[in-house]
C-alpha cells in the first residue's frame, strides 16, 4: 500500500518520537508499504527551520538529505494536478502545507499519515 507521511509523522518516524501512534508505526514499517514524502514537507520543514522554530542538530538540508536516504522513503513532487486540486478543496483547514498534502494524497489516492483529524473533514483517508 502506498502511504503519504504528514510532515509531523516523519519527523516522529526520525526522532522515534513516542507520539506516534502504534498504527503509524507498523505502516511506515511494514515492508509491503511504499511510504512517500511531500515535497511540500520538505518545504515547510527548511522554512520553520530557517526561521528557528524546528531545532536540527545541523543545516536543516544536509539532515533532511540523510534521513531521507536513512528511512527510504520516496519523495513526492508537487504537480500540476496537486495544485489544481486545491481550487476544489473547501477552506477546513487555512495551512497550505496541510492543504497541498490534502491535495496530493486525493489525486493520488492514498492514505495520509497523520494525527490531524481536521484532515479527514475533506475525504482524505488518515491514517494514525
């Protein structure tokens, strides 16, 4: 099964953070599971990083570059379809990472990993 990891839900996965739910766990373990990154993950976590509100214990891009490597997760690029799939999506939620990660996991059709049960009130399928 293919699985789009909230930014939260990866950094948890690096940091073994006990918030994490049991079921996440198994899912971003479980060898039959292809586990994807956003782009857009990536983008939020270099800007909070930047602006000093995600502590790294190094530059923000060379940690993100080997924890990717680390766990192997696939990284999903931001396409056309993503951003146009924004125009339908009613205003839930107003962060636009959380509504581009929205936006990706429908067109791609897959579940999100994510705590964020607000998520769920577009009919994306969470899993946490």
């Amino acid at each position: 099964m293919k699985l789009l990891l909230d930014t939260h839900a990866f950094l948890w996965i690096v940091a073994d953070d006990a918030r994490l739910s049991q079921a996440a766990r198994n899912a971003f373990s479980g060898p039959q599971n292809e586990v994807w990154l956003s782009v857009a993950s990536i983008w939020e976590i270099v800007v909070k990083a930047a602006r000093g509100k995600l502590p790294f214990p190094q530059p923000a891009a060379p940690y993100l570059r080997e924890q990717i490597r680390q766990t192997r997760v696939e990284v999903l690029p931001i396409s056309l379809s993503h951003v146009f799939r924004l125009e339908s999506l009613p205003m839930r939620h107003r962060d636009p990472f959380d509504r581009i990660l929205v936006a990706q996991a429908l067109e791609e059709r897959i579940p999100l990993v994510s705590r964020d049960r607000t998520l769920s009130g577009y009919g994306v399928e969470i899993l946490w």
